[in-house]
C-alpha cells in the first residue's frame, strides 16, 4: 500500500519551511480526490516523526465562504479560489491519521477528525477543514484524506463510497476536489517519486506490454 495514493493521487510537496523553534518544520502537500464509480478516492500521505513532541496537521480545501469565519453574522454566497489554482473545486475533508507499521490496519489509528474550528491558520475560510493536533513519538506515520462521510473502513479500504463530494461553485458535483495539507513538528515528508521517475516506469511497463503482446503474434 505504501506510495499508491502518492502516485494515483498526484500528490506534491510544494514546499518545506525551518520554522524558528529548533527542531520545529513543515512541510506542504498539495492533491486533489478524484470522483470514482460509486465513490471517490483516497489519499496517503506518509511522513516521520524525529523527535517526541507535538505534530499538527491543518487541512485547506473549502471554497465556499460562509458564516464559520464570521461567527455566525451571516451566510454570503461567495465561492474563494483559497488555494489560487484559478478554479473552484473542493470538498469538506476529513483525515485519519495512523501509525505506519508497513501493514495498515485499524489497531493503528491514532486520531481522526472531519470539521474543526481551529483550522484557520492555513487560510481556510471554513470550520469543514479537518484538523489534528497531537503529541507524537518518534516514528513513522500515515495519513488518510477523504471526502465527508469518510469512515475507518474506509479509510484502510482505499475507497470512500458514496461521497456526495467534490464540487464546484453552486454545488454542482464535479470530478476531482483539490486540497492542502500543511504538517508541521519536527516531521520529515516521505518520499515522493519524481515525475520524471514516474515518467520512467511508465516507460518501462510500456515496453514490457508492447513485447508481450508483439510475441503473440
């Protein structure tokens, strides 16, 4: 399982900041969960702990703004392209966050979270961003980003079915919600192939499909 969701999922680390407390980092991932027959999918996102101490994740996809950041005020129609990507396209995320032994299962859960008022740090404009924070051991992690409505079994499984999201302005149902996860501590991302390593192997299994077939001929 390692890897898949960063490969099908197109997932990028578009940056990675020393923050100003010793040993403190963040590093930023960008993605998007793509609409499925009868669902949509799921991402990974793997990273180490160095050190004992407090991890936080912040999650940004929400684009509607309403009366969350307002405090009730009053609800606007406004659509925000809060991650400046020129489009509206997102979902009400929610994460699980696991321990990574090599073998997924639900004895690793740590913690999990759909809607969360402390997610504005990051910019978003909605309670409906998911946030954790928690106290980390050393160690290696993973984390599941979903579509609302997203259970444990879900979560393991790879697949959310039946999300009524993503969308797009107005609500309308569209294929693919893009998000942003920002995990600071004093975390390392795993790694992420490069496209031209990804280019490579797709080559390479290429060729190997063109041969077999070249043979029965």
């Amino acid at each position: 399982m390692r890897g898949s969701g960063v490969v099908l999922g197109g997932l990028v680390v578009s940056s990675f900041l020393l923050l100003a407390s010793s040993g403190t980092q963040a590093f930023v991932i960008t993605g998007s969960i793509v609409r499925l027959s009868g669902g949509t999918s799921v991402d990974y996102i793997y990273f180490s702990v160095n050190s004992y101490g407090r991890v936080t994740i912040d999650t940004k996809s929400w684009e509607r703004d309403s009366e969350d950041r307002f405090n009730g005020n009053g609800i606007t129609d406004e659509f925000v392209d809060v991650n400046g990507d020129g489009e509206i396209a997102f979902f009400n995320t929610a994460i699980y966050l696991f321990r990574d032994d090599g073998s997924l299962d639900a004895a690793d859960l740590i913690a999990s979270n759909d809607n969360s008022t402390r997610t504005y740090g990051d910019g978003s404009i909605s309670k409906n961003d998911a946030y954790l924070s928690r106290v980390l051991a050393p160690g290696n992690y993973v984390l599941a980003i979903g579509a609302a409505n997203f259970t444990l079994s879900e979560a393991l499984s790879g697949f959310n079915a039946g999300s009524f999201y993503p969308v797009g302005e107005n609500f309308a149902r569209i294929g693919h919600g893009d998000y942003q996860v920002t995990i600071s501590g004093d975390v390392t991302p795993g790694v992420i192939p490069e496209p031209a390593t990804v280019l490579l192997m797709s080559i390479g299994v290429s060729g190997f499909v063109f041969r077999a077939l070249f043979r029965k001929r």
